[in-house]
C-alpha cells in the first residue's frame, strides 16, 4: 500500500489540509464552507483508488494547535474511508486492471 503525505497549510488565515499525491495535490478547506471543493477531492481520491490501495500520513508538527489536531484526526479517519472505499471497489470488480 502506497503511503501520501498530508500536510496542514494556512492562506490567507484560512487552513487547509494538503494531500500530496505524486506531482498531485489535493486541498481539503478546514476553515471555509466550500462543500463543491472537497467533492471535487473526494472524487479525484475515488478514482486514484481504482489504481490500488493508498492512505496518507499527516505531516507531524512540534507546536500543532487545535486545527493540526483536528487535521490528524480527519487523516485517520480519511484512511478509515479510503480503506472501505477500496474494498467497496474491488468487491464490485470496479479497480482498473495493469
């Protein structure tokens, strides 16, 4: 299984989790009501899962605050998901074939 970063990032005071997939990065707003942006992720993620299993590892931070637990805690949780979703796929015949 192949392993991605997550990173925690802020613009502009707004933060938003970064998933790191190759040359690919996906920006989930933690701080922003932006439902259409993160289907948009979900779906770009649900496709990525039809090449194989994947999960992501948030980058650790020495001084993380309330957001970066709460990040850590979306990343767990998101693997959770992806890790369903995948099983979902391949009990449906669904993964691409190499």
């Amino acid at each position: 299984m192949e392993t991605h970063e997550a990173i925690l990032e802020e613009v502009d005071s707004e933060h938003y989790l970064s998933l790191k997939i190759g040359d690919t990065v996906l920006k989930i707003p933690l701080t922003k009501d932006e439902p259409n942006e993160i289907k948009k992720v979900f779906n770009a993620l649900i496709i990525r899962l039809k090449k194989g299993p994947f999960n992501f590892t948030m980058v650790e931070k020495e001084d993380g605050d309330l957001i970066y637990h709460v990040a850590k805690e979306y990343v767990k949780q998101l693997n959770t998901e992806l890790s369903e979703v995948y099983q979902e796929l391949e009990h449906n015949q669904l993964l691409e074939q190499e």
